[in-house]
C-alpha cells in the first residue's frame, strides 16, 4: 500500500509541475521546443550519449567488480543503453536501473548484491555531480551564485554528519542496524573506495556529466538561446540535479520546472528555459533508442520460438519446436 501510495504520488508531482507550467506559460514553449528539434542536434546528441553510457558502464562495472558481482564492460554498456531507455520511457525515472539491477542479480544469483552495485553506483554518480555543480555555482553567476557559500556548507556538514552517524552505528551483532552498518561498511570498501576503484570511479561520473551538461547546451543552442556558455552551463547543472528528483513522468516535470526557473531567474525568459528543457528530453529520449534494440534482442535471445518467427531464415514449426526446447 505504501508502495502503490508512493508511486502515485510521484506521478503526480511530476504531472503538477507540468500543468502548472502550462497554465503559467501556455503550451507555446512546449510545441516550440519540440518543432525545433533538428537532424544536427540528434546527431550531436546521439554522439555524446555513446560517451556518457560508456563511462556509466565502466562505473557500474568497476563497483560491481569491487562488490564480487562483476559484469563486464561490454555487457554493462548494452546493459546500460537498455536501462536509459526504459527511465526516459517509464514513468518514474529509475525503473530501467531497477530492471538493470534485478536483471544483473539473477545473472549472479544474488538480486540483493546486484541492486546494491546499481543502487552503489548510481550514488557515486550523483555524489560527484553535486561536488562538480557546487563548484561550478560558486565560480560562475547563477541564480544562486549569492546563496552557494551557505548551500555548499550544509552540503558539507550534511555529509559529516551522515559520516559520523554511519561510524558511530554498532556494527556487532545481528540486529538490522548492525548488518546494515556492516553491510555498508563493506560496500564502501570494496565497490567505491578501493584504490583501484575510485579513480576511475570519479573520472567516469565526471564525464558524464560533462556529457550531459554538453547536451542540455546544444538542446538550449537549438532551442533559440543566444546567452553564452557561462550564462548557461550553471543553469544546465541546476536542470541536471533537478533531473535526480524522482517526481517525474519519465524524466518529465522537476527538469521543465527547474529551466523555467532558473532561466526566468537568469533573465533569460521561463518559456525559454521550458523550451530547451523540452529539446533536452527529446535530444535523451532519441539517442536512448539503441536501449530499445538491446532490449529486443535480448527478448527475443529469451524466447527462441518467437526468435525463430521474425528471423530471416525459413521459418518451420519444427525448428519453432526445437528452439523452445533447447530454451
């Protein structure tokens, strides 16, 4: 019931966001963002999106190794493709990482550890991107800029304190906060913070989200901003953590709210802002297809009789027969 409550109302804060957007700027910014959309900025897109799911492959594949669980790069990146497009297609956002994650787990035979890999590298992704926004928001002028010093500290004490809270948990015994503590402990150790780990760790994060910051620029460029790279890269990092809210229907709704604010803020106009927050997700969505093919195949590798009907070759319902067999 909880859980059903929940995800109702995520839906329904991302579907408010929208329609309370739509009731301030109309639907003009919407439509205008999806009509500008062109073959180039696909294309540009699509490039980027090769590079930010490779690095995400090669962290989840680096935590999952650390945590005995581990899947290989080529594995992880098809993987990877297959994840981001269900999150852009789904509602909620994070159902493609949970199928990722379940799926892995099966793969291994234990589910626990792999949704703890995914759930572990997801977190180091998101830790570094608001480490790499803070610095950006508090170099460059922003809606916020005047407010950073104090956000960066809370930031930093909030992080202590989880810290010492994690450490001062008693870690002997078997109640549920001890094997949690433990548990914890652990995966810290060896999935994030092994020396052959983290390096490599951080620098994938921080390529993507270089990635995804270059993508939401070149959606504001085709969208019809004409502010410069440094008006606009702190606002792309501000939609980039309104992105890691998981009130969305399918990535829609905190990322639309959070451009028109921050670009109304930066002067630059909310319908502007909504306009290339609407380019942006349709710039993700595009070059997340290939997830799509990734997920066919390995449907169809899971079902050799329907396999057998869409392949090329002469199809026989004996051969239809046999192939189910052997699956």
């Amino acid at each position: 019931m909880n859980r059903t409550w929940w995800g109702s109302a995520r839906l329904l804060g991302g579907a408010s966001i929208l329609a309370v957007l739509v009731w301030r700027v109309g639907a003009g910014p919407f439509l205008a963002g999806a009509r500008t959309v062109d073959g180039w900025s696909l294309v540009a897109a699509a490039g980027i999106a090769v590079l930010t799911t490779w690095c995400c492959a090669w962290r989840w594949s680096l935590v999952a190794r650390g945590l005995g669980v581990a899947v290989p790069l080529r594995v992880a990146f098809a993987a990877y493709y297959r994840s981001q497009f269900l999150n852009t297609t789904l509602p909620g956002g994070v159902l493609g990482d949970v199928h990722r994650a379940v799926r892995h787990g099966r793969d291994v035979g234990d589910v626990g550890l792999g949704l703890r890999a995914v759930a572990w590298e997801r977190c180091a992704g998101q830790v570094v991107q608001v480490v790499l926004a803070m610095a950006v928001l508090l170099m460059l002028p922003s809606p916020v800029h005047s407010a950073m010093p104090a956000i960066a500290g809370a930031v930093v004490v909030g992080g202590l304190g989880v810290v010492l809270l994690v450490r001062s948990l008693p870690r002997g015994g078997q109640s549920l906060w001890a094997r949690t503590a433990r548990g914890a402990a652990g995966d810290l150790r060896d999935g994030l913070l092994a020396y052959r780990a983290w390096p490599g760790i951080v620098l994938a994060s921080a390529l993507a989200v270089v990635g995804h910051t270059a993508t939401f620029l070149i959606a504001a460029r085709t969208a019809g901003s004409t502010a410069s790279l440094l008006e606009l890269t702190p606002l792309a990092l501000l939609v980039l953590l309104a992105m890691g809210v998981p009130t969305n229907i399918a990535g829609w709704g905190p990322r639309e709210g959070v451009a028109a604010w921050a670009f109304g803020a930066a002067g630059l106009g909310a319908a502007q802002g909504v306009a290339a927050a609407v380019v942006f997700g349709v710039l993700v969505l595009v070059a997340s297809l290939p997830g799509a093919a990734v997920l066919v195949v390995g449907w169809l590798r899971r079902d050799p009789a329907r396999a057998a009907q869409v392949a090329t070759t002469r199809w026989s319902p004996t051969a239809a027969r046999e192939g189910a067999a052997h699956g």
